[in-house]
C-alpha cells in the first residue's frame, strides 16, 4: 500500500467557518445588538432625565435665594399692553444660576420701549441665548420648533389650578375642582393674587411664602413643559424663555396630556381644535415632558418630585392650588 506523502496525515480544508457558521454568528450578534441597544437607550434617558430633574433643583434654590433678597417670589413683569414687559420670571433669577454678566447688561428702566427679551447685549438678543440650565436634553425642542427661531424653556412657573377657558375646544378641562371659586381670574390673568390659584400670576404678581397656606412642600412652584406642545403664545408670536407671554402653565389638565403634534393624538389645531390640539389653552397649556410616566416638578420647599401622569386630578389640581385648604394625602 502506497504511503501518503505527508506521513499520514489526510489533507482537509482550512480550518474557518462555514458559511451557515457564519450566518449563525451574525444571527447570534444581531440578537445581542437588539437586546442590548434598548439597555443603552435605557441608560442614556437615565442620565437625560438626572440632569433634567438637576436642572429644576437648581431653579428651586435660584427662587429661595431669589426670595431670601426680596421677600417675594420673583413676577413675570408681564402688564397691558403686551409689547412692554420687564421679562420672565427665569429673566429675575438669571443672577442666580450663574448667568448675572446676561442680567446686569439689561436695562429694565428701558423695557417700556424697547421688551427685556428683545434688548441687545453682548452682541445679540436676550432672546437669543441659549440657557443650557433651563433645556431638559430628554425633550426634542429647538429653536426651529419656535415660529420666530427664538430659544425657548423646558421649565415654567406654575398659575395653579386655575380657569383655562379652551373656548370650546375641550370643556372638559376647562376648570379644576377648586378654581370654579368666586373670584379666580382666567390664564392666572390679574395682578391681584386673590384671584390666582398658584404661587404665580400670568402678569405681574407673584406670592410671598406665607401666601402659600397649604404648605410648601404642598404646593407646586414649577414644573416640566414642552414648548412646541403649548399654546400660540409659543408657536406664533415672538416667545421665548425671557419674554412672560408664553408663561401661563397650569394644572388644571393632566399631566402629559397629548398636544404634541405627531405624537399619538397630538395636533397643531388645523383645521379644527381639540382637546388634542396645542392652541387648546388648557390642555396646551398643561405641564408635560417627554419622560416616560410622567414629568418633574419643583414644590414650595424646594424639592423635587416627579408625578405620575395617573396622578389622581383632584390631588393634582390641590398640588397647584396655594391655599384652597384641601388635604393633599400621599402623592
């Protein structure tokens, strides 16, 4: 018998995958690709919304330093007419989150000529800064999503659980349990803090801390919003994070209620409104954010909660109210 040339040893093929080994790896790496991008996206919405609930700390200690030099919650120095205004309230605790070179550039005795927001300094618009302290990353908003291309806020004060008449858009959400009281001014529109349900007024008042009687750690001072879901104050006119117009944020509708056009039954209003619609004054005018479950708050003590967007909608609306008297319970 003939020996082999390589002292016995057969030659085979290479050694390597076959192709179906190979399809069978890939399937197996596919697999892992899939089970493991939602652990990531996971973790990146973890650290979003840290650094979005750190966000609305720091405005809770920037309203009690405010208040500790004044005695007084800061106001939106909005007042009729419309085109004169001393700014948002974000514009009064600008010192406070590290942004007092922005604040000492503004002239406030020249705002009824020429809007805070609108006034030039360092080079550009108030309205054109971009407030890192005041974007939750978690949210898609960007100045394109303005009309006029200005920054906007994630953050907004609270009026409470007051009248937001939709003007037949959505009745069901036109009144909370407490603001159907005599006196309550619609939008948290007066100066005159007997007539608003929250801690803020839509012009230019605002409470001292003995005006929140149910508690500070009762009551909301501010909470979660996204500006592109909100109201035409948002959308068509010249808004912004300094200008006051767009900040009439209640809680008279739910938490996260869909105004978002393209999400779920969001819409822009056209050709007819909805409860679903962002121009529907109460429920585009709802706080809300893009975490899922619900949206970050901060409560007269300077706290920071997150509520479940199936928070009971008395409790809510009590949570909102400054001093309807009411027991809160757990939430």
């Amino acid at each position: 018998m003939k020996k082999l040339a390589n002292g016995g040893r057969r030659v085979g093929l290479s050694a390597g995958f076959t192709l179906i080994e190979l399809l069978v790896v890939i399937a197996i790496i596919a697999v892992l690709i899939a089970l493991l991008l939602p652990a990531v996206q996971q973790a990146r919405e973890a650290a979003r919304r840290t650094q979005c609930k750190n966000n609305l700390k720091q405005l809770g200690l920037a309203l009690h330093n405010y208040v500790d030099n004044f005695n007084i919650l800061p106001h939106q120095g909005q007042a009729p007419p419309c085109t004169a205004d001393q700014g948002s309230a974000l514009v009064k605790l600008l010192p406070y989150f590290d942004q007092a070179p922005l604040f000492n550039g503004i002239d406030f005795s020249n705002a009824a000529v020429t809007s805070v927001h609108a006034q030039v300094v360092g080079g550009k618009p108030v309205r054109e800064y971009l407030m890192p302290m005041l974007q939750c990353p978690s949210d898609n908003y960007t100045p394109a999503s303005n009309a006029a291309g200005f920054n906007g806020s994630n953050y907004a004060i609270s009026i409470g659980a007051s009248f937001m008449d939709s003007a037949g858009a959505c009745p069901a959400y036109d009144h909370s349990t407490f603001s159907a009281a005599a006196g309550y001014a619609f939008y948290g529109y007066s100066n005159d803090m007997n007539q608003i349900s929250g801690p803020f007024s839509y012009l230019s008042a605002a409470s001292r801390l003995r005006d929140i009687t149910d508690g500070l750690s009762n009551t909301i001072l501010m909470g979660e919003i996204r500006p592109h879901c909100g109201t035409e104050e948002w959308r068509i006119y010249p808004s912004n994070w300094a200008s006051p117009s767009p900040f009439y944020y209640a809680t008279t509708a739910p938490i996260n209620f869909q105004t978002c056009p393209g999400e779920g039954l969001g819409n822009d209003g056209t050709p007819s409104r909805n409860c679903n619609s962002r121009n529907s004054y109460n429920t585009g005018s709802g706080f809300k954010s893009r975490h899922v479950g619900g949206a970050h708050f901060v409560l007269g003590d300077g706290t920071v909660r997150f509520l479940s967007e199936n928070i009971d909608l008395p409790t809510y609306h009590r949570l909102g109210d400054r001093r309807d008297g009411q027991v809160v319970g757990e939430f």
